[in-house]
C-alpha cells in the first residue's frame, strides 16, 4: 500500500519531482530520464514508471529554458527504441520458456502469435499510446518470433512518433497559465486518456465473448439445442 501511494504521489506531484531532480543534477537530468523511459519500456516488470506523463512534464520544463528540447527529442526518442528493442529480445532468448511462467497460459501465447504475425507492425505502433500494453507488446512480439527487422521498423516509428508528440505537447501547452495552476488534473487526463483504448478492447473482447458463446450454444447439434429439441 506504501508503495501505491508513493507512485501515486510521484505522478501527481511530477511537476514538483522533476524541478527538484533538475535542481539537484543539472545535466545528469537528461541520463535520469533516458534510464525511466528506457526502463518503462524495457522491462515487463516496470510498467508502473511515468512514459506518457514524464515526457509531458519533460517538454513544460524545456519550454521553460531548464531543459534542452533537442537533448530530450534525440535521447529519449533512442531510450525508447532501445527499451523495446531490449524488450524483444529478452522475449526472444525466452522462447519457448515462457510457456512455463504460470502467468502466460500457451494458448494465449499461440493467439498472440498469430495475431502479430497478421497485425505485428500495428500493434507495436499503437502500443506506445498504451501504458503497460508498451511495456509487454515489443516482449510477447519477440517470444512470438516476430521477424526482427519487421518489429525494428516499427519500433523507430512507434518510439520516436511518441516521443515527439507527448515532449512537444508538454513544450507547447505545459506552460499555459491554465495547465500550470491545474498540473496534477491534466496529469491525470493524459494518464484516462491513454487507457481509452485498453478500456474499449476489454469491452470489445466481452462482447466477441458473449457473442461467440451465443452462437456456440445455438449451433445445431449443441447441448443447448438437443435439449430444446428433446420431446
């Protein structure tokens, strides 16, 4: 619970903590937040680290001369190739291991599979306007054995596209007197807006559910049926 309430403070106050970690490394700011998005978008187990949000705040403070927007375009940009790149491979060297992580079921593996095979380059583009689906999307492609020079292509795209439109967004409108006074609501805008799409699959996914079960069940020859069908 400590924990949760620590993030949740930290994405709140990210206005607050990251003039104090320019005020206290100067330059060394710049590795600081190449190492966060390289991690959020490296590692499966930190999908809880700011991506989106820490590059809005990121481009508000450059706009205020504390940062260099070029640094921040060119190194995070490369920290989130890099972090997916790392990412895919670690899901590569996996393989067929992963099938063993009590967390990952194989026919979910499988589907996935061929779901990247038809969808790969899309997926990976629109999963960096996901939290958490960024983090895993570049790992299950590369247990997937997406083609890697397939997944690569996309990865520049999708990380660069995204790293320009959440820094430039924060370096054009992070230091409106509006957002200025309400940092922390449009904080937490840039974070419901980000999950739209995970909400909008989970909701689609119920209803293929539902209408799959519905159509199994009145399949003739189904139980459902045969027993409508007994005298």
């Amino acid at each position: 619970m400590d924990l949760i309430n620590t993030l949740v403070e930290f994405f709140l106050h990210l206005d607050e903590q990251l003039a104090m970690i320019i005020s206290q490394y100067g330059a060394w700011t710049y590795a600081i937040l190449f190492l966060i998005i390289f991690m959020e978008t490296g590692f499966v187990v930190t999908p809880f680290l700011p991506g989106d949000s820490l590059l809005f705040a990121a481009g508000s403070f450059a706009a205020l001369g504390s940062l260099n927007i070029w640094m921040l375009l060119i190194l995070l940009s490369i920290a989130a190739v890099l972090g997916d790149t790392v990412n895919y491979w670690i899901g590569h060297f996996m393989g067929d291991r992963a099938y063993n992580v009590k967390w990952i079921k194989k026919e979910y593996l499988d589907r996935t599979h061929a779901f990247f095979e038809k969808h790969g380059g899309k997926t990976i583009f629109l999963a960096r306007f996901v939290p958490i689906v960024r983090t895993f999307a570049p790992f299950v492609a590369g247990m997937g054995k997406m083609s890697y020079g397939y997944f690569f292509s996309y990865n520049i795209f999708g990380g660069i596209t995204w790293v320009f439109i959440f820094t430039l967004l924060g370096y054009f409108f992070g230091n409106l007197p509006f957002v200025q006074q309400n940092f922390e609501l449009v904080i937490v805008a840039i974070l419901l807006i980000s999950i739209v799409p995970i909400i909008y699959e989970f909701i689609k996914a119920r209803r293929e559910s539902r209408a799959g079960r519905k159509a199994s069940l009145d399949e003739p020859g189904s139980e459902k049926t045969k027993e409508m069908e007994t005298p």
